[in-house]
C-alpha cells in the first residue's frame, strides 16, 4: 500500500512505481531548485550538485530503487520537499527528510513527522523508526528528539543515530 496523508498544512504522498511521464517530467524539473547547496548540505554525496535535468533523473531513479520516496506539497500542491522510507526490515525503517529552504522554521518538518509517524502506526508492520543526521545538523537532531526519538550509542561517525518506537493502541 502507498503511504498518503494530509496535515494541517502539507499533502505528502509515496511516488508510485509506475510515474506517468508527465508526472516524472515535472517532478524531474523541480528537483535541482529543492536541493539546492544548503539543503543537501548534511546529507550523502549523492544528493549534491543536482543541476540539471540528467542529474535529477539519476537522483530520482536512485531515490525510487532504494527507498519508498514521499513527496511533500503545499497545501496549494507546490513541491517543498521529500521524506524518504529505507525499510530494513519488517519491523524497522530508516527514515530521511528534507524541505527547501525557503520553507525552514515555519513547523513544518514536525508537522510531517508527527503525521507520518501517526500514519505508519495505523498501516505499516514497523515497530520502530530510527532517523541518522549529521552531528553539525543540530536543528534535526533537536526536531528528532522533540518527537519522542532516542539518541543511540555512538559509533564514532560523524552521524548520530536516534530511535522512535512505534506504540500501537
């Protein structure tokens, strides 16, 4: 099943395997304006310099291979980013989030997080979900940790690791 939900102020949902052309198209031209240099700035080599439309397609059939890829609108249906679901296994899913940046400090990474994390209670198998983000990347760290995700032990990277058990009713 694909994961689809709405929030007070964002619709998100999963790309599905089979993208229309045009709807590829389309999502292929907006990608490089969402990861622009400060947004990837945290993140795998992978999501830097995306460019052109040829990196953007390289990208995104990446991102399709690998993960569940969320898309994340406005209420208004404009792009303002991504959520990405690594399933490892059926009980645990990583999970990676990113927002342009003219749409930073305005709540809205918590209100996709809080959303998703109430939607895949109620739909998916997983028990936990567990977020990596960058030591300089303090701001997520403190989104994450604000949502209930524990801080793991360390080993020595520069990620940080932290888990969010899923309580079910």
């Amino acid at each position: 099943m694909t994961l689809s939900f709405e929030t007070q102020r964002l619709k998100v949902d999963e790309v599905s395997k089979e993208l229309a052309l045009n709807e590829r198209s389309a999502l292929v031209e907006k990608i490089p304006y969402i990861l622009t240099p400060s947004v990837v700035e945290n993140l795998p080599p992978y999501f830097h310099g995306i460019t052109s439309s040829e990196l953007s397609i390289t990208w995104l059939d990446r991102m399709r291979l690998e993960s569940r890829l969320l898309l994340v609108k406005s209420q208004d249906n404009e792009l303002i980013g991504f959520l990405f679901v690594y399933v490892e296994s059926e009980s645990e899913a990583h999970i990676g989030y990113l927002l342009s940046e003219k749409h930073w400090g305005q709540g809205l990474a918590s209100e996709l997080l809080q959303c998703f994390i109430q939607e895949v209670a109620r739909v998916e198998p997983w028990s936990k979900l567990i977020g990596g983000v960058e030591i300089s990347n303090v701001a997520s760290a403190n989104l994450l940790k604000k949502l209930g995700f524990v801080e793991q032990a360390g080993n020595e990277t520069s990620v940080i690791f932290y888990e969010y058990r899923i309580s079910r009713p």
